[in-house]
C-alpha cells in the first residue's frame, strides 16, 4: 500500500496500511465462538460488520494456510520501511516461539486457541513463520531456517531436493528470501534511480 500510494497519491492508500494493522491486532486477540482463548495468532478468515467494524471469527478460524503469511508480511513491511507496528504486532505471536522451543516443530496448521489441527509440518509454515522469528528472535529463527528451510534446498542440483506443490515451494523460497535478503525493495531502487 505505501508503494501505491506513491504511484497513485490521489487515493487513500495509506489509510489503508492503518486499517489493516488495526484488524489484525484485534484479530489476533479474538475469543472463538466457543469461548476459548485465542493463542495470539491471526485467524485465516474474520468477519467485518461494515456497520459497526465490529471483528467475528470467521468460518475457518484456525491459523493455517491463509494466515501463516501474516508474520512474512508483517516482517518484510519492517525490513522495507522499518514499521514499528510490525514489529509490536509480531512480538504477540509469541505461541509460535512456544512451540518451537517446545517441540523444534511447528504444526501446518493450529486451531485459534493454538491447538494443532493438521498434524505434521509444511515448508510453506515455516516460509510464514520465519518472519516472526527474523524479527523477534533471530537466534531461534537461525535455529529454524537451517533445520527447516535450508535442508529443503540442494545446492548441487541447485533446487529442491524433493518435490513439494506449487503453494510450499513459493512459501519456502519466500522464507528463505527474507532471512538471506533475496527480498529487498526493489520500488526504493527505482524511485533512488529516477531521482
């Protein structure tokens, strides 16, 4: 948003930036309909009454395949533009930090109340969740990218040494990018360039 609202500065776009931090943070915090507590990790899907703003779990409410690029977000808006709330907000999602001390694993998806839901891993998690850990505790996330992401990648071939979909390859490079800085702003460069 902040780079459309560099191009196109006759729209809001940076209103936008504002809202979107303001719903994930009360996201994060969400009660599910049963009542439990949430873990402090953003939802896959929330309703927004238009009316009133008023945030509800939505029908999917577990952190999976969908939130799990919150934490990358919220990581590369604080590489690129150095946002504060990035990093406020992040510091919440410190189940995942639990977790992996807990377990040296993370599960691919977690109920709201931070209950695993799909067993097992996913190179696309850990390609979310890195950004939690580049930000808020490097020296886990170090741990995490050599033993989760890096193992994935042959340099010999180079590529995969598996096969993954689609989907897990895209979020494991994207992982890996922004823990080795294959993510850097490439608009700055062209506006420094131009001016």
């Amino acid at each position: 948003y902040r780079i459309f609202a560099k191009v196109d500065p006759e729209h809001p776009w940076e209103s936008l930036v504002d809202s979107s931090y303001m719903v994930i943070e009360k996201s994060i915090s969400l009660p599910s309909s049963s009542g439990t507590k949430s873990a402090n990790l953003p939802p896959d899907w929330i309703y927004i009454d238009k009316t009133t703003g008023v945030l509800s779990e939505g029908p999917a409410t577990g952190y999976g395949f969908d939130a799990m690029r919150i934490p990358w977000r919220l990581a590369l808006d604080y590489q690129w533009f150095g946002e504060p709330r990035a990093k406020t907000v992040l510091s919440r999602f410190v189940f995942l930090d639990y977790s992996w001390k807990s377990t040296r694993a993370l599960s691919a998806t977690y109920a709201h109340d931070g209950t695993p839901i799909i067993g097992g891993e996913s190179p696309a998690s850990y390609g979310g969740a890195i950004g939690y850990f580049t930000v808020i505790n490097p020296k886990a996330g170090k741990a995490l990218y050599e033993q989760k992401l890096q193992t994935l990648y042959n340099p010999d071939y180079p590529g995969w040494r598996d096969y993954m979909g689609y989907y897990e390859d895209n979020w494991a490079w994207f992982g890996m990018a922004l823990v080795g800085g294959g993510t850097p702003n490439l608009f700055l460069s062209l506006v420094a360039d131009a001016e």
